[in-house]
C-alpha cells in the first residue's frame, strides 16, 4: 500500500503537468505573432473539438455494430441547439442542455 505522502505528491505532480500543458501555450503564444493563416485555420478549432464531444454523445457504440442513436442525448440536443441559435451564450446553452436531459431522464 502505498504511502500517504507518495499519493499526494503523485495527485500534486499530475495536476501540475495538466495545468502547465492547458496554461503553457497560452503563456508562450501570447509573446510571438503567428500568421494570419495560422490565425484562421486556430480559429476553427473550438468548433471542431465541440463537434466532436457533441456527436460523440448522439451515438453509441456497439463492438461489431453500426452506431445506434442515443435518443435522450439527441432530444436533450434539440433545445440547447435552439438556446445556442437565440442567445449566444454557453452558459445558457449548458443550463438548457443539462436541465433539458435531466428532465428526459426524470420522464422515461
């Protein structure tokens, strides 16, 4: 059994290394002036890497089968895409999405 002192370093050092490798390219792009085509192709980023969380969730998979429709994430999705579409505002759109599945998965 490890030691106390030995887990808390472990729990200390990897939360380090997540912060220094969320906040680091911040720290050392924030100093340079990167290409605007660099700028443009970053700017789509976001999008993409949401994009892909979202459609994640909107399917399961099976080993062996096609992706099946995950209906209660998908119907969750409907008023948070509406949300998005009227307020802009990403704490609105996971205040509507949240509520919107928790509410689903009360009624089913």
């Amino acid at each position: 059994m490890p030691s106390f002192n030995y887990l808390l370093l472990v729990i200390l050092g990897t939360g380090l290394v997540t912060w220094l490798c969320r906040v680091l390219p911040f720290v050392i792009l924030k100093k340079f002036n990167m290409p605007k085509l660099l700028q443009e192709f970053l700017s789509f980023v976001p999008v993409a890497i949401m994009a892909a969380l979202v459609f994640d969730n909107m399917f399961t998979q099976h080993l062996g089968h096609l992706p099946e429709p995950n209906v209660p994430n998908i119907l969750a999705a409907l008023p948070s895409v509406l949300a998005a579409i009227i307020t802009r505002s990403l704490l609105v759109i996971a205040i509507v999405g949240v509520a919107t599945l928790a509410l689903i998965r009360f009624l089913m």
